[in-house]
C-alpha cells in the first residue's frame, strides 16, 4: 500500500512539473535596432530612413494573448529641399498583442498598438517639434533558443503618424534579442 501511494505520488510530481514545464513564460522584454521609412507626406518632399532603437515589453494573460508597451527612437539627418535637416522620431505605443507558440523553435506574433509619435527637426538653428496620434499594425516572427531567450528574427510594422493635421503611412522593421520570464 505504501509503495502504491509513493508511486502514484511520483507520478503525479512528474505529471506536474512536465506540465509546467509546457507553459509558456508569462513576460518578455524585446530590445533591437529599428530602420523606420518615412513617408514625408509633404508635395515635393522626398521620403526618407531613419536608424534607432525599439524596446517593448509584453505581458501575457493567457498562452495566446496579451498586452505590449512598445517604445522606440529613430534618428538621421534627411535632407529636405536641398537642406539636411536633423531628425529625431519617437513613438510610445500600447496595445493588444497575440502570440502563437507552437512545437517548433519558432514563435510567430502580431498587434495593434496605439499612442504618440514625437517628431522634432533642426536646421540653421531654428527646430521645431510636435507631438501627434500615432498606430501600428504588424507582428513578427522570434526564433528561441531556449526557454528564456529568443532571437527576434523580424519584426514589421505598418505604422501611421498624424503630424500637423496629415497622415504618413511608414514602415517599421526591427529586429534584437527577446528576454523571456
């Protein structure tokens, strides 16, 4: 009788500890380059790229769904009727995101954000800034390496800004490391 119960105890620690360990972590921590293309929205006014950073964190109600905070800052100097204006864009966005595991190394997302996109320019010494409505569409595809680390392989996002009253359609990739706990 006792070996009975000390064996149906096993099994039911090894059951549990195999079922947790099939969980998915409940936060990650995204950290990477960003190339942004900006649509100036201005007649005459060329498009042009940016270079910087995005950083976002996602906590996870469920195994499928949850919620991103995602920041970034893009940086350049286009030049903008023959003269090269200093260029800085930064977007803090929020919204839902849907994640996809699966058995393979490769874990597939995609979210809607909203929030602000800063954009501030300086040329001769005289700059100027304004702060607008700005949402993104996309997702992307992390390759894992383990349980609390990942590669994020690619990240596209459609992302729409609204400066001084006219939409940009622009176009976002990212791409760095995910840390997952």
């Amino acid at each position: 009788m006792f070996r009975k119960l000390i064996a149906v105890c096993a099994v039911l620690l090894v059951g549990s500890m195999l079922a947790s360990a099939q969980d998915e972590p409940k936060g990650e921590v995204f950290g990477g380059y960003q190339y942004f293309h900006a649509n100036s929205g201005v007649s005459g006014v060329d498009n042009f790229n940016l270079n910087g950073w995005n950083a976002a964190a996602s906590g996870y109600f469920t195994r499928n769904l949850g919620i991103t905070a995602d920041f970034g800052g893009a940086y350049g100097t286009p030049s903008v009727l023959g003269v090269g204006v200093k260029t800085n864009f930064y977007t803090f966005l929020f919204g839902p995101s849907v994640r996809f595991p699966n058995s393979s190394r490769v874990t597939p997302f995609a979210r809607v954000l909203f929030g602000g996109g800063r954009l501030s320019g300086s040329a001769f010494g005289v700059s100027a800034s304004s702060t607008d409505f700005t949402w993104a569409a996309g997702g992307g595809i992390d390759a894992n390496l383990s349980r609390n680390f990942a590669i994020r392989v690619a990240q596209a996002d459609f992302l729409q800004t609204r400066v001084s009253g006219s939409s940009q359609n622009n176009f976002r990739f990212s791409a760095g490391i995910v840390l997952k706990f």
